[in-house]
C-alpha cells in the first residue's frame, strides 16, 4: 500500500499559477459583503469598527494557514470537510460534511436578500421589504419574489458547469474592480475626518462592541472564500510556493479593500445621517447603503453602477454556493452519509438533487432569517464551524504522518494548529447566543438526515462510523453551546462568564477538546487506508 504521501493525483493537470490562485480567492471573498459590512459594522462598533476589521482579517488569517498545509497536502474536491474524514473517521467525516453542506446551501438566499434590499431603490419593490424591529425584512410578497430568484438562480446551475464557471470568471473582474472605484471616487469626492468622532464616539460600545461586529455584522461573512485556493493545489504548478502566498495575499488584499470601504463609508456620511448614537442614527436604515450615500453627495453616476453591482455580484456569488452545495452533496452521499439520490446528475454532469434540496433550503431560510443582516451570523457561525475541523484534521496529519509530502509546510505548526481552533471558537463565541442557538437547531436536524439515511438503508454505501475517533465531537458541541449561553454574549442579564472571561474559557474549553481529539484519533495505519481508497470523481465539465 502507498503511504499518504506518496499516492498519486491521476486527473490532474498542474497549469494554475500564482495569478490564477490568488483570484480564485479574491473573487470569492469579495462578494455581497462589501454591499453592507460597512454599515452593519459602523452601527455595532461605532468607527471602532476599523479595529473590528483589522481582528476579523487576522482570525481568517490564521485559519486560511492551516488549510494552506492541507490543501497542498491531499488536494481533493470539497477538502474542507473532507479533512476531519480522513483524521477522525464516518462520525466526524459525515458531521463535518453537514456544516460544510449548511454553509454553501444558506449563501445563496442572503445573496437574494442582497439583491432585493438593494432593489428598494426602485418605487415598485417598495412592498418586498418592511421595518420590524429596527430591520427591513421579508413580506409576503418579498418572500415570493425571493422564492423566484432563488429558483432563478437554481436554473442557471442546471447549465453546463464549464458555461457556469466561465460566466464567473467574467463577472469576478467587475466584483473587484466596483468596491476599488467606489474607494477612490468617496476618498475624493467626500471625506469629513471629523465623522470618525461625530455621534457618540470612536468607541462607543467597548470591546464587546467591536468583538461583536466581527462575527454578527458581516466581517468574517465579508472575508470567507480564502480556501478556493486551496482547492486548485492539485492542479497549482508550483504549489509549495504559490499556495501560501494566494491564501495570504488574498485575505491581505481582500482585508485592505474592506478596511478602505469602511474608512471611506463613515468619511463620506452626510451629517444628517449620523446624529445621535452610531445604533440608531439614520444612516443604520439604508437599504442600499453605498449607492444611497453616493446619491447623497451628488455622485449619481457611481450610484447608478452600484445598483447595477447589487445585482452582479450577488447573482454571481450565489450561482457558485448553489454549484458548490450540490457537489458537497454528492460528496456525501458517494461517502454514503445521505441518500444515494444526490449522486444522480443530468446529461452534462450537473447533480440535479443536490440543486434542488440547496433550492428548498435556501427557500425555508427567508421564514427564520428574512433579513440580510439576521442572515448573516448563522452563515458565519456555520461557516468557521466548518474551518474548526481543519486545525483539528492539522494536528493529528503532524502527528499521525509526519513524513507525508507537504507541498507547503506551515512555520510553527505545533502552536498555530490550536491556536486557529481557538480563533475559530471565539468567533462562534462572539456570534452569540441568538445566532448560535439557531444553528444548533440546524445540526440536529443535519444528524435526522444523517442517521435516517443509515436506519432506512437510503444509500447501499455503509460507511464505518469509528465513534471512538469521534467522542469528543458531541461534547464540543454541547460544551460550545453551553459556554455562549453563560457568557456575556448569551442570554442571561447576569453571565456566569463576563466578558473577557468568557473568552478565557473558551480558550481552556478549545484546548483541551483539541489535545482530546488528536489524542483518540485514527491510527496512522487507518488514516493511509481511507486516503488512498478515495475516489476523486472527475465529473464532466471541471476542467
């Protein structure tokens, strides 16, 4: 048997270069987000909300390094949650899968709701959105015409995925340049340096204003999409070098771009948009914030571009999640963890059940979520739930396979895989209780799926669920939920856990579920046998 690191990548063709890895990246961390991060932040942190960036750049960051490693390691299709399968076995490998499926499934609908939030320029989707409690969200008719762009959207993907693909990286030059054009044409034209004191403060809401924007506002949400690069290492031509530097450079630019948005969002508010307090003030009501305040200052034409952006990049950002959720789909059921139904495709390779259950997912998420912004922190929570395996996945493969080829060998490895579990923690922390009870709710209903599809035989794959690899899995998450309930971004009027302390206890709870799970992982002998049987599907189309 060839050991892991020997195996061979039958299929892949090693033609990407640096250019070609760093905007793969770039083009999915700039999406959406930048349409309402700024002023999601600004209303949570006051203009601390720079500081909220330059935090939520640094945790993904350090995220990003560690899947840096692993991608080059074993590059396979859907590796993020494949990770935690090779390390920790079925149980973790089918829960990991789960949260990857939830993440890329509940993109699309906030994507939707970009888009009409932004159409409320025009008179005649005035009735789409209402203001409740402070938000605009969903009515009835809002809600139809969001079933219909979802559905939308879903058609699109039934297209030849190398049609998709090619449309994608047409529309990524547009995502890039807008956000570029809007910094410069702002920093310009309207730039009042006496906003970043004006209403309550720099720093109104402390540090648990500016942790809170990270993980709620659309920070972390605005910076996720660093691991495309990671999914071309098989096909990099010179990986050991190009990896590190696409992930990093990517997150840096992409950090730098949205530091620059917020810095020129709050320079260019009109005064009569910001009395009061940062919370309430009038500006925190845009319904297209950017395009809105360039109409403001006389800046039609960029206005004009910028409704037309709303449109663009969320279409665009939304058609690949809806293509990404299907094949996690079909991913999991080749591993035999949902019902087989998910690998039947059409003609030109396109996993037609996969698109259709992301399409009724994305459809019920407007009932609980009908807002962009109440969207955003399960999106985000779900999402550094699913990057939380990496770090884990990390320590055992230094552990378990210390002679594995590593195309890009991360420095100090032995301390920053916990450290990236911690950071992936504390944003979940920071998430709080109100997002994070939610998700709770959508990993059980994932575990229906998962134990419905063995009891009911729904898949002829039985995959060995190895509970002993993955016995600290129901205690982190029980423990994690347990820990935001009792801390100061829970519930309770009296935390058990005040702030700053919470975190400490997160971090010694993060620590010892880390060395836990390394410590009961697979065997090494285990870990090369279930890499060298997977089966990379080379599905029409991905070229």
């Amino acid at each position: 048997m060839a050991s892991a690191g020997q195996r061979g990548r039958p299929g892949l063709k090693r033609e990407v270069g640096f250019i070609g890895l760093i905007w793969a990246s770039e083009g999915s961390i700039i999406g959406s987000g930048w349409l309402f991060g700024a002023q999601g932040a600004l209303a949570t942190a006051g203009p601390a909300a720079i500081i909220s960036w330059a935090i939520g750049g640094v945790a993904i960051l350090i995220l990003a390094l560690v899947h840096a490693e692993l991608g080059g390691m074993y590059p396979v299709s859907g590796g993020t949650a494949r990770f935690p399968h090779y390390a920790f076995g079925g149980a973790a490998g089918a829960s990991f899968g789960w949260f990857s499926w939830l993440q890329a499934a509940t993109v699309a609908p906030i994507e939707v709701l970009a888009m009409i939030t932004y159409g409320q320029h025009y008179s005649w989707a005035h009735g789409w959105l209402k203001t409740t409690g402070g938000q605009d969200v969903l009515t009835a008719s809002g809600i139809a015409v969001a079933v219909v762009l979802m559905a939308v959207i879903t058609t699109v993907n039934f297209l030849s995925i190398r049609l998709l693909t090619r449309t994608n990286s047409t529309a990524t030059w547009w995502k890039v340049g807008i956000p570029l054009l809007t910094i410069f044409v702002l920093a310009v034209a309207q730039f009042h340096v006496g906003n970043f004191t004006a209403a309550d403060g720099f720093d109104p809401y402390g540090a648990k204003g500016i942790l809170s924007a990270v993980s709620s506002s659309g920070i972390i949400f605005a910076l996720l999409g660093f691991e495309q690069a990671d999914q071309l290492a098989g096909e990099s031509t010179d990986p050991k070098r190009d990896i590190p530097r696409a992930v990093i450079g990517s997150i840096v630019i992409g950090a730098i771009i949205y530091l620059l948005l917020q810095v020129v969002f709050i320079a260019a508010l009109p005064a009569e948009l910001i009395h009061g307090t940062w919370a309430t003030a009038a500006f925190s009501t845009l319904t297209g914030p950017f395009a809105q305040v360039a109409t403001l200052v006389s800046l039609g034409w960029l206005a004009a571009i910028l409704y037309l952006d709303a449109i663009v990049s969320p279409a665009g950002t939304g058609l690949i999640y809806i293509t990404g959720s299907s094949r996690v789909a079909y991913g999991l059921s080749r591993n035999g963890y949902v019902p087989a139904a998910f690998e039947r495709t059409t003609r030109e390779g396109v996993p037609w059940a996969g698109l259709i259950a992301a399409f009724v997912i994305g459809c019920i998420c407007f009932l609980p979520f009908p807002s962009w912004r109440s969207l955003v922190g399960l999106i985000t929570s779900a999402s550094v739930l699913m990057y939380a395996g990496a770090p884990l996945a990390f320590g055992v493969f230094r552990r378990r396979l210390p002679d594995a080829e590593r195309p890009y060998r991360l420095p100090g490895g032995s301390w920053m895989s916990p450290l990236a579990f911690v950071v992936a923690n504390l944003l979940i922390l920071w998430s709080g209780w109100t997002t994070d009870w939610k998700l709770g709710v959508a990993i059980l209903l994932g575990y229906v799926v998962l134990i419905g599809n063995r009891v009911f035989k729904l898949n002829p794959v039985t995959p060995e669920l190895d509970l002993r690899a993955a016995q600290w899995l129901p205690a982190y998450l029980v423990g994690m939920g347990l820990i935001v309930y009792l801390s100061d971004f829970g519930p309770l009027t009296h935390p058990w856990f005040p702030l700053w302390w919470d975190m400490v206890v997160v971090a010694a709870f993060s620590l010892v579920i880390y060395f836990w799970a390394i410590a009961v992982a697979l065997p090494t002998d285990r870990i090369e046998q279930m890499i060298n049987q997977v089966v990379v599907p080379e599905e029409s189309g991905l070229q």
